[in-house]
C-alpha cells in the first residue's frame, strides 16, 4: 500500500473513494481518511465480519449529518477527527 499512497502523493491526488473492506481497512490505518459516509440498511444481520475490522486504535469522529435516503435507509456523514499532535 505504501506504492500506491506514495503515486498518490506524487501525482498530487487529494480526494479518492476507496470502495471495499481490506482497501478501506489500509487506508484508515495508513490515516488517509478525512470522512466517512455511511448508509445504514433498515436490517440487523445476525453474523459476519466488522465493517472495518481491526484497528491499532480508536478513530473518533464527529457527526456532520444525517439524512433519509428513502425506503427505510439512512445516511451518516462523519469526519474524522485529527489528533493533536504535542
């Protein structure tokens, strides 16, 4: 992963949609994530895996918004809330 964030800075890329699990995953971890937006479906699935599996730490958001996206379904949208650094 460490190849395709160095192309992206290279290239001087600031916005992406990573869209899947583990690619997600990477870019949490790697701090690449500014904001989140995240639809939830009006069912409680009974098993399966973590949205984004394990983390080394907690990634604190806030809520910027929510909204009714139609038939049951609701949209989140969260930033990521940056550490300060001492």
């Amino acid at each position: 992963m460490d190849g395709l964030f160095a192309d992206l800075d290279e290239r001087g890329i600031k916005h992406v949609y990573p869209d899947g699990g583990r690619l997600i995953q990477s870019f949490i971890r790697a701090g690449r994530v500014d904001r989140f937006i995240i639809s939830v479906a009006p069912v409680l699935i009974g098993a399966g895996h973590r949205l984004f599996g394990d983390l080394p730490h907690d990634v604190p958001l806030r809520l910027d918004s929510v909204s009714d996206a139609g038939g049951g379904f609701a949209q989140l949208r969260y930033t990521v809330e940056r550490r300060q650094r001492a």
